[in-house]
C-alpha cells in the first residue's frame, strides 16, 4: 500500500476528497471495505458515492477550511472543534470565545454525532451522523442558516428556509464542502446543493439551501458526482465518468484559462478535457481531484502527477511554459496522493507520507515557487486561507503562514518556517 503510482479512479476516489476516513488535510491510507482497494484520507479527494451512503466519520483536521485565522477539525469524540479566533460566533456562543484560544468545542451540535466539518472565512459547516447539515459564524446568510440563531448556537439548515423557518430539513448528505462565502454538498441521490451568498462564490440567490440546478441527470450512469471540492470562489464537481465541472468563480478564482463567473450555473472545466477520464487512453493518467487558490489552480492525476495553471508563471509550480494559464503537467511532481490550496499556495501529501508544497511569489505561507519537500513522516496535512498546518506520526503538529490570532498556535504573526504548533490537538489527532 504504500508505493502506488497508478491508481484505478474507483479505487482512487473511493478514499479521496469526498470521503476518506481522515481529516481536510489528512492523508493517512486504509483498506475500505468496498469495491475500493485504496482508502486515503485528505481533505482535496472525493469517493465514489454509493446510492445509499452515510457520511463518514472523518477525525482529524478539517478536511476543507477557508478561514484565515481560525483551525478547525473534527475530533475523536465526534464533536466540531475550533482554535485561533474563536470569536465572531466561530464557536457557536461556547464560553470564552476570543482571539488566541487553544481548542474549543462548537456548541449547539448533539454530542457525538459530527462527522465532517468545513470552514468559510467566518462562518463553518458541519455534517451530522444523519446527513444533516448544521451551519454557525459571523453571517447567517452564508452558513445556509439565513436567521439569527438564540445563542449564537450551530442550527441545521433547510431548505429554501431559515433555520427557524418551515422548509424541510436539508438531509441524506454525505460530503460538504466550502469556498470563501458559501457551502455545498452532495445528497445520496446524486444531486447537489448549496446554500450561502453570492452566488459568485458558489452560493445561491435564496434563503437557505437549494438544489445546484444543471448538473447531467446523475440517474444516468457515469453522471453520478463522485468528487466535490469548494476552490477560493468555485466549486468542482467530478463525475463518475470522469468529467468536471464548476459554478462560482468570480474574480480571482481558480479556473484555468478562458472560464469565467458561471454564477449558479455549472459549466464543463473544458480546457482539463485533455486528462478526462473518457479522453485519455486505456492506462494513461486522469483527473482524480481538483482544487485551487487565488488566480492558481491545481488537478490530481491517477498516477500521482499534478497539472496546474495560474495567472503568472510564479503560480504554476515552477513549470516551464510560455502560458501559465494553459494547464500543464508538473514534471517534477510524482506519487501524490492528496492536495489543498490555500490562497497563494498548495501543500500535497505523497504515498511515502512525505509534505510537498509550492507557492507563489506572494504565498503567505512562503512555500517556495518551485514544489519543495517540507517534511517528512506526517499523517495528515492541509491549508486555511493563509497557513498550513500538519501532523507528524509522533503525533506532534506543525505550522507555518500567517497566523495573526493562533490558528497554528502561539506565539502569533507571519510565521516564514515550520514551527511545532503549542495548543494541544490531542483531540483531532490521527
């Protein structure tokens, strides 16, 4: 299990973004007891969703986090834990909100029952044992919840409804996602919906959350969503086919060169069609995941390379190109198995457990421009807006980036190198 350079997309996604047993930034491989023989847990990969699905159970760090100064994961005892800037209603009204505070349960969630979490900038998500979806933070109208809640305490949201409101509960989720403003998630129909403002960011124009509408009929087989993932203002969508697709995506997304703001509408991420599954020959590399960050974007490749794009030759990876906004294959990249974008940059995990990373020239986190090793050893890693953080397999964890309230610890400002993170995260460890 732990040297596999090509991975079958069913095997693959049966662990990656949508699902996976770990965490937003985790990385860490089991054996599924499904029709997937590779279980990877990150918070950048999907899985392949059967008609029927459950959420997983998904401890660790969050596996999707667009907040800038606060940390977030889920913990082992099944509650939403939050750090850094807990105030701002982060906490859902739990005691001793503030800046610089070490882990904090979220209040108004039943105990026990939290299976995955996403953040936006000020507002988080959560995802209940049921396939409810519970929302909290600093702006009802882009947690999905639309009304100020008694308590500031996490409410579940409904559809085309506030919380307190008469529409139905929005449930049978399986996976949500995040971009900066607005959330999403896939229901085990296959149809997608989404909830926050505006629509630029991937939200919707209503109260509540309602059905992504546009999709292919996911009835049809190979149309069923098998991959969700919320960029800096889009989302993607894979389909079991092979095939992807976003909405959102308003300025300084990241879409590669020629798509623009699609609003609620979804469109086909056309110029990746070259690594469509259904394009590529019997054997050759395809997409498995794709994510990205302020004008910069990235895809997973089934054999472990990356392509990327960007706005300028500084957020590509080091790839020698003419075009930085024309996807490429980095060359120097190999054996990925998980990837998440901040801002202005991307850490990736490989199957040797080893932490990649490359920024651009303004990455907040100063990941190097060309993909450099970061460390070695760790379980499970990923990115907020503007920091990275991870665990080591002696079940320490670290940081780097800008960390103006403690989000990778104390004490706080622009952190240049990896530094062990001082609150303890006993509680989201793998």
């Amino acid at each position: 299990m732990s040297n596999l350079p090509f991975l079958r997309r069913r095997e693959y996604l049966a662990a990656t973004g949508l699902f996976g047993l770990s965490a937003i930034f985790g990385s860490a491989m089991t054996v599924a007891p499904t029709s997937a023989a590779y279980k990877d847990q990150t918070h950048a990969r999907s899985e392949v969703v059967p008609a029927a699905a459950a959420p997983p159970f998904m401890v660790g760090l969050a596996r999707n986090v667009r907040m800038v100064d606060t940390g977030l994961g889920v913990g082992v005892d099944g509650n939403a834990y939050v750090w850094g800037r807990t105030d701002y209603f982060i906490n859902a009204g739990a005691p001793d909100p503030g800046p610089f505070k070490a882990p904090q349960k979220v209040a108004g969630i039943p105990d026990g029952t939290v299976r995955q979490v996403t953040g936006q900038i000020y507002n988080a998500n959560a995802l209940d044992a049921s396939g409810t979806v519970w929302g909290w933070g600093f702006y009802d109208f882009r947690d999905g919840t639309d009304a100020a809640k008694p308590g500031n305490n996490a409410k579940q949201v409904r559809i085309n409804s506030a919380w307190n409101g008469g529409g139905a509960i929005l449930d049978k989720i399986i996976t949500i996602s995040s971009t900066e403003y607005a959330g999403a998630g896939i229901r085990s129909d296959g149809s997608i919906w989404h909830w926050g403002a505006p629509t630029g960011y991937g939200g919707n124009a209503g109260v509540g959350a309602s059905q992504v509408m546009g999709m292919p009929d996911p009835s049809v087989p190979g149309n069923r969503p098998i991959y969700l993932k919320g960029a800096y203002t889009n989302f993607f969508v894979i389909l079991e086919n092979g095939d992807v697709y976003y909405w959102g995506g308003i300025g300084g997304n990241s879409l590669p060169s020629g798509l623009l703001n699609s609003d609620a509408s979804p469109r086909l991420v056309a110029p990746l069609s070259p690594w469509f599954q259904r394009n590529v020959a019997p054997g050759a590399p395809y997409i498995v995941a794709v994510d990205g960050g302020i004008n910069m974007g990235g895809a997973l490749l089934s054999n472990g390379q990356m392509v990327s794009w960007g706005s300028n030759p500084t957020r590509i990876g080091g790839r020698a190109t003419l075009n930085a906004t024309t996807p490429g294959v980095i060359t120097t990249l190999s054996n990925i198995t998980s990837m998440q974008f901040g801002f202005t940059g991307v850490a990736m995990m490989n199957n040797a457990g080893e932490l990649w990373g490359y920024g651009a020239s303004d990455d907040y986190g100063r990941f190097p421009q060309i993909p450099t090793r970061i460390d070695t050893n760790v379980v499970q890693c990923g990115s907020g807006q503007g920091f990275y953080l991870w665990q080591k397999a002696d079940g320490t964890f670290w940081g780097r980036g800008y960390d103006p309230a403690g989000s990778i610890g104390m004490p706080t400002g622009q952190i240049n190198t990896s530094r062990l993170v001082s609150w303890n995260l006993g509680m989201v460890k793998l």
